[in-house]
C-alpha cells in the first residue's frame, strides 16, 4: 500500500536522532558512514510495557 511518501534511510535516521534528541532513551554509536541507535539499557522495560499495550 503507496501512501506517497518517499521513504530513505537520511529520513529516517534524522528521525529517529530527533527522538533521541526529544527523549533521551537511545544510545549511538557512531560507526563509519552510519549511526547505529540502541535503546539504552533502563528504558527497555518501560518500552516493552508501553508496546504491550498497543
């Protein structure tokens, strides 16, 4: 299903650091040509609880 967006991976990450930047959860890891994001290790549990919900 096209909704008309095109999607590209600069999208995205840019994206997601602004949630970082936002909510502070994620850690990166600057590797090369890429960032890598990972949630940090205290807010896994408090993730989990609010997608079990969804």
């Amino acid at each position: 299903m096209e909704l008309g967006f095109d999607v590209s991976y600069r999208g995205i990450s840019a994206m997601v650091g602004l949630m970082n930047t936002r909510l502070g959860i994620l850690s990166i890891d600057v590797t090369g040509d890429h960032n890598i994001y990972s949630l940090k290790e205290g807010y896994k549990q408090l993730v989990k609880s609010i997608l079990e919900n969804y």
